[in-house]
C-alpha cells in the first residue's frame, strides 16, 4: 500500500518568523519596503502581539456589525482601535495585507502564528474570509475610519451561501469606491499560474492526499446526518481541474495510487481525476467540468449501505449478495437527496449515482431504472469507474489487471456495456499503453510509462521513467522520450518490446509518482 503525503495542521504558538522557501505558497505581492526580518527582535515581538491584536478586534467588528448600526457606540468602540492598529502597520511597513492559504496566514509575506487563546479569532475570520471566496485582504496608506466601517459592513452583510459571492463583494466595493481595499479571490489549494513543475507537482500529490481525506470526512458526516461541506468539495475539484490543466500526465499517474484498506475513498478520487481528464477531452467547459468531477467523486455513496462482509467478501457472490450490492445505485442517489446542502448539488450528480453501472444498450443495474438514455456525465464515470476497478486488487479477484490489460478488457465491449465513440476519446486519452504501465526497452532497461504521446505515429512511443538499468539494476532514472533517435541514424534509441504485470516484480508504481 502506498503511503500518502501528510497533511498540513493549522499552528499551535504565536509568533512571526521569516518566510522560508515554501513550494505550496507563493503570496503574490511585491514588497515595498522592510522587511520584517530586518527588524529586531523586540520589533518583530511588537509587530507579532499587533497583529493578533488587529485580528481580536476584526473578528470583534465584524460580529458587532451583525448586531448594530454603523453609528452604533458599541460598534465604534471596535473600530476605533483596529483603525488604529491598521494605520500603525501602514506607517511602518506601507502595506498591511493578508494572506490566508488553506488553515495558514501571511502577514506582508511573512508567516504568522497564533497560540491556543488567539486561534478562535483566527478561524472565525478565517472561515468567513473561505465562505466569501476571500483568499487576499489588504488595506493601503490613505484609508480612513469611514471606508474601513463600509467596508466590514459589507463582509458582515454579505450572504456567503450565493454562487459568485466574491464577484459580488468586488462589485459592491466599486459601487461604493472603498479604493484603499485590497482583496484577491481565494486561491485553490495555493495552485498560481506561476508555479514550477516540482511545485505542481507537489501541490498535486497534497491536493489528492486532502480529496481522499475530504471524502473520508463526508462519509462519517454523512451517517451522522451532518452538513458535510460541498464548498469544500467544490474547491478540491476545481484545484483538480487546475493541476490537470498544468500537467495532466503527473495528475493521471497519481491515479496509480491504491489504498487497499479503504478502496471507495482512493477509487472515488480516481475516478473524479480520469473523469475530469475525459471531459476536458470532449471540450466540456470548466463549470462542466466541476460537476462532472463532483458527480464522479460521489458517485458510489451508496455503498455505504452495503455490509462490509459483502463488499469484502471472497470469491463469488451468491443471488441475495448481488442483490444487495445492485441496490447501492439507490441508496446513493437517496443519501444525495437527503442532503442538507442539497442546493449546492449538481443535479447530473443523482443521475451518475443511479446511473453508473447501466449500459450504453440500457441493461445492467438498476433494473428498475429506465430513460429513453443514459446521460454523459454517466457514461464518462462508468468506462472510468470500470478501468480504475479491473485495475485494484480486489477481493474476489486473485490479482489486479495491469493498466494496459484493462484497456483491451474494457475495448473488448465497446459498443454493448460502453458508449462506442466515448470509448474511442478513452482509449486515445489513456493510450496504448497507459501512465503508469510498466515496461520493457529493446535495450533491456526497465521504465515506467509517465507521459503518453497524443500523436496518431508515434502511440506506440511514450515518455518513460527508468527504474532498472539494462543489468536489471534498480535505479532512479531520468525519464527518456522514445521517439529519440539514435545518433546518425534513422533509427530510434528506444522501444518497448512488452509490458509486465509490476506485481510479480514487486513493483510499486504510485511510490515511483509519489516520489516525483
């Protein structure tokens, strides 16, 4: 079983201390004078018990303003002092912006913490600021007392339920000319445009750690009848979107990844992954792309309700078993409905629950359930849901099927249990032989295929890591493009002669991903 990247705790003490070399957070703001570093230690201390300070009477402010009017004493009280604080900052370091990225805070590109007595303010403002799409609020030189109350009446006013919800805090900010605001939509998962390869990289292996980690938390909810955060899927799924955007092939190789002790919450994830790479395949646009992929990431709720000893059971299940098993599509798209987050939803999502396991030719299950068609988004999951499936070891199944293997099964019934021409966009989207798949080289090296080639001539010819030398040596190798030629000749330097199944060679793929 592959271990998974830990993940990131929020802080347990107070104090500010020099931003170090972090892969994950790039704030985006230039400096424009001091640093904090350049101060003494004593100034570092006075600037560390300041910010604490501004965020106890944010948090106070903002609380006030759900209670009184602007010109409510009890309300300036709160202000007065954070106006305060705020010009002090202004006068020193020219800026005063923050920076929230998942449970951290960045004060003027430096990293903030906060002890035990100051975490509630932090989270309050913190939660609100993520309801709110806020992921950068700032203030610069020229604010004044008045701009600074409209502006938390704003926040306070706003309905963080509504789509588009920072769309519409920009535009009242406008509306009202509050020109010495700063604010930046939330960044998914701190994913920016500007991110090295080792960065995306890295970034991907930690959002699909925090997708398994997501989902495991929404299916505890879930039978504790609890609102289990859909924003938060929502993001996760859209940062997904993002890091496929930027390198496809690392996002589909952590698809590799199998946990066997908790199938459904590893598979669900892979799932949404191929499924999102599919749609971008047939040209789904991005707000398609985010239901297909939520659609996918809950598409087996429903097993749920099945007993552990049938989902686990070995060998062959017998006529009440299959029964119960063909009933999950049921109960998946019944616990959706229940929902107390329900409007938050995608509909298509009760489809791909209900639909997932019928036939382009309308048989398979369940039975009960008939249109005159099965609907995209259910036919996407499906051929994804039986490739990563055939590709697991299970338990009524002596041994998974290598990744290439599973392609030739599931090609074996085009047009009958699989949508003809979406299965075409598969194949060609996963390849000959697909990431992941491991391989022998004419030269007896050993490789592992990290990147497919999207050329018609040269399917046959994709980028592989080697992982042996031609002694069968285990070794961590540069990844080699077979289409390289060997010098002066018309003849390639590479080819793959077979793959193998990396099981009989204690071959962990996801770790060789994992380790990238």
């Amino acid at each position: 079983m592959s271990a998974l990247p830990d993940e990131i705790d929020l802080i347990g003490e107070i104090s500010i201390e020099t931003e170090k070399k972090d892969t994950t957070v790039q704030p985006q703001e230039n400096e424009s004078h001091n640093r904090i570093s350049d101060y003494s230690d004593s100034a570092q201390r006075e600037i560390s018990r300041t910010v604490e300070e501004i965020f106890i009477r944010f948090s106070s402010a903002w609380k006030t303003a759900q209670i009184y009017e602007p010109n409510n004493l009890t309300f300036i009280k709160q202000v007065e002092p954070l106006f305060a604080l705020i010009q002090n900052i202004l006068n020193t370091e020219l800026k005063a912006i923050f920076y929230f990225r998942d449970n951290t805070l960045f004060f003027n590109t430096v990293r903030v913490k906060f002890d035990f007595f100051s975490y509630q303010n932090f989270k309050f403002l913190a939660d609100e600021f993520r309801k709110k799409e806020i992921g950068t609020i700032g203030f610069k030189p020229g604010l004044d007392k008045e701009e600074l109350i409209q502006f938390i009446y704003l926040l306070a006013d706003l309905d963080g339920k509504k789509t588009n919800v920072f769309e519409e805090l920009m535009s009242r900010i406008k509306a009202q000319e509050l020109h010495h605001i700063i604010l930046e939509k939330i960044q998914a998962f701190g994913i920016t445009e500007d991110m090295s390869p080792e960065q995306i990289r890295q970034n991907a292996k930690k959002v699909y750690a925090k997708s398994i980690t997501h989902l495991k938390e929404v299916f505890k909810r879930q039978e504790q009848e609890k609102r289990i955060g859909l924003k938060t899927t929502r993001r996760l799924i859209q940062a997904i979107i993002d890091l496929i955007t930027q390198d496809e092939s690392f996002i589909i190789g952590l698809t590799n990844v199998q946990n066997y002790d908790e199938y459904t919450l590893n598979h669900s994830t892979n799932v949404a992954i191929l499924s999102i790479c599919f749609g971008r395949r047939i040209g789904l646009e991005k707000k398609e792309l985010v239901d297909l992929g939520i659609s996918s990431f809950f598409h087996d709720i429903g097993k749920l309700e099945i007993p552990k000893e049938i989902l686990e059971k070995e060998g062959k299940l017998d006529d009440d078993e299959r029964a119960i098993i063909e009933k999950h599509p049921y109960h998946g798209a019944g616990k959706l409905i229940l929902l107390k987050e329900l409007s938050y939803l995608p509909i298509r999502t009760l489809y791909v629950a209900l639909e997932h396991h019928l036939w382009s030719n309308l048989s398979g299950y369940p039975k009960s359930w008939r249109r005159d068609a099965v609907d995209l988004f259910s036919r996407i999951v499906k051929i994804c849901d039986v490739f990563d499936a055939l590709t697991t070891v299970r338990p009524y199944r002596k041994r998974a099927f290598t990744r290439d293997e599973a392609m030739s099964i599931i090609l074996e019934t085009s047009g009958t249990e699989f949508d003809l021409v979406l299965l075409k966009v598969f194949s060609n989207m996963m390849g000959v032989y697909p990431i992941g798949t491991v391989v022998v080289l004419s030269t007896d090296e050993l490789g592992i295929v990290v990147e497919t080639n999207s050329e018609t001539a040269f399917m046959l010819r994709p980028k592989v890591k080697l992982i042996t030398d031609a002694a069968g040596n285990r070794i961590n190798g540069q990844v080699v493009d077979l289409t390289e030629m060997k010098p002066g000749s018309n003849r390639f330097k590479r080819t793959i002669v077979k793959s193998l199944d990396p099981h009989k060679y204690n071959i962990q793929v996801a770790d060789y991903f994992l380790a990238m």
